[in-house]
C-alpha cells in the first residue's frame, strides 16, 4: 500500500483521491496546503490524515511514500524537485513541468534518487484507449487522424470580466495548449510515437496566452490535425481514417466511445465498460510501476516528447512563461 499525500486542495484532488484509494494500492496519509486551515477543512472528509502547511516537513517526513501535486501548473516543477530529493515518489498532474528543460532536470533526479516520476495523464490508460488501438490496424492504411478538444473554460468570463485568473496567466505557465491541447496531443504521441515535424497555430489573449489553437503532427503518410480550445465548446467526436474505415472518438481526453467505420459494413461499437472515475487507471498505473521499481517508462518517455513539442509550439505561437526564463 502506497502512503501518499497531496498539495493542491481542489476539486481534481479530490476525484484523484477517490480514484488512487479505489485502486485498492493507496492510501491518503497527508495533506498540504500553504495554509494549515484550508488543509484541515479539506481533509474533514477523510479519516486518519495528517494536515501540512509546511512543504519540506510534508516532503522529509516518514508517513509517505509518494506525492500527487495539482498545484498551478508553474509550481509542478519545483515541488516535484523537492520531494524526489527526499526519495518519494511524484504523481504529477499535467503538465508535468512549464517546458521541456524542466522536464528533463526532473527525469535526471528522478534516476538520480531511483524514484519514480509519472505525469498524470489519464487518456493512454483508459480500456477505451486501448481498444481504440488494437483496432487501429481494422482501417487499413492511416490517412488523416483529426483529434479535438474544445471546452470553454468556467473562468473565461472572469477574464473577460477584467479579473485575471490563473488559467489565463502566463506567471502559472497557462494556456489553451498547455491545458487542454496536452490531452489530444499525449493521445496521438501514445498511438504514434515522436512525429517527424510539427507545425502550430495559436489564437493570443492580451494576457500572453492561447485563447485556442491548431496543432498539426507530421508523419510519414499521415498528419495529425489537433484542435484545442479554452474559449469554445467542441461537441464532434475525433477522427482516424484509413484506406479501409474510420474511428471514431467521442471525448478524447477519457476516451468515453469509440466506434469503428467501414465501408459498407455496419458501425461497430468498440467500447468497453470503464470506471467512472477515469483516474483509477492512472493511479493503477502508478503504483505498479512503484511496486516493480520502474524508473524509467513509457510514460515518462511519452511526456518528454509531448513537452518538448508544446515548449517549442509555444514558441512558434508566441507564449512565453516566466519559466522559460529560469
């Protein structure tokens, strides 16, 4: 059983929690937050855990093995650092670091402290994720691959209201690819691996950051065209075409229906039962890899990747966070 805490006290933690102890391999045993009051008023709802307001106690003390951070994503990094340093293991959210740099210091402390470092990106550990793939060879010759995610964010209107909230601030390293574009993006490089070129477009708020944008993924006889959004409702499913069919995807980001397409043949349903809370799988994941000691990953391979192509999108589009200048 894995004794973990957590550092952010959001609505996402809550659901990875629900998921981590449904997997039956964790165990919540501490809680932080900047301050002792917030961290004990969200605690209220779980039993036997103890209350931090001080992160290097939290990462020196002995009542945990491992570490889930849903912080801003521009403090991921560091307290990542902090915890790995003190041989726990680190679960972070997406993004996993601000940019590519900070993502490779990280796997070298990781391997450095023989801990292991995992993003957590639910998409490639979904049932659904994995049907979708072993029926990839069913439609023949890949052509054209459309992979969209579109969801207008619930603080859009207080930015337009004047305020500025940490999802459109490039001090917590934000944005629309950063956020949501990193679903379909970890999705197409876990079907394809590192594409051979990549271009992108990106639509910028006045506050420094991508309102929405296009990514587009080069391969040898196929392009993967991404579509994201944070100022915009997407409700048409994903796409991959071959000479033989097409799938289809509703929801990438949890893969929630896949259905198969082929010529003259009736629409074959390919998903299967899956847990309502998608963040068991990943949690499952995590504490397999802590069981068998596996430091480096596929996972971790395929954040690598996915960072180094939105570090370096962003600077075709035009995003710069104060954490590229560190």
């Amino acid at each position: 059983m894995i004794k973990f805490a957590v550092i952010g006290t959001n609505w996402i933690t809550d659901t990875f929690i629900e998921g981590a102890v449904a997997s039956g391999k964790m165990q919540l045993s501490a809680v932080y937050s900047r301050t002792l009051e917030t961290a004990e008023s969200f605690a209220e709802k779980y039993s036997n855990v103890v209350c931090f307001d001080d992160i290097n106690a939290l990462a020196s003390s002995d009542i945990i093995d491992a570490v889930y951070i849903a912080s801003p994503n521009s403090l991921h990094a560091e307290q990542a650092a902090l915890f790995i340093k003190q041989g726990k293991h680190v679960i972070g959210e997406k993004p996993l670091a601000s940019n590519i740099a900070q993502v490779e210091e990280l796997v070298e402390l990781a391997q450095q402290h023989d801990v292991v470092l995992f993003e957590a990106m639910k998409t490639p550990y979904t049932p659904n994720f994995t049907a979708l793939q072993k029926a990839l060879p069913k439609i023949g010759k890949l052509r054209k691959v459309h992979l969209t995610y579109c969801q207008y964010s619930s603080r859009y209107q207080k930015y337009l209201n004047g305020e500025n909230p940490n999802t459109f601030n490039p001090a917590f390293s934000n944005g629309s690819l950063m956020d949501i574009g990193i679903y379909p993006l970890s999705a197409a490089v876990a079907l394809f691996g590192e594409p051979n070129s990549f271009t992108a477009q990106g639509a910028m708020l006045p506050s420094g950051v991508d309102a929405h944008g296009t990514l587009v993924l080069h391969y040898q006889d196929f392009d993967v065209t991404i579509a994201h959004s944070k100022v915009s409702d997407g409700v048409i499913p994903s796409e991959l075409q071959g000479e033989q069919g097409t799938i289809t995807v509703q929801g990438i980001s949890e893969c929630l229906a896949v259905e198969l397409h082929r010529r003259d043949e009736p629409v074959l349903t390919l998903s299967v039962d899956q847990v309502p809370n998608t963040m068991q799988y990943e949690a499952e994941v995590f504490a397999g890899l802590v069981a068998n000691k596996t430091i480096m990953h596929e996972g971790l391979n395929r954040s690598r990747i996915v960072s180094n192509i939105i570090t370096h999108a962003r600077g075709i589009i035009g995003v710069r966070y104060p954490a590229d200048d560190a």
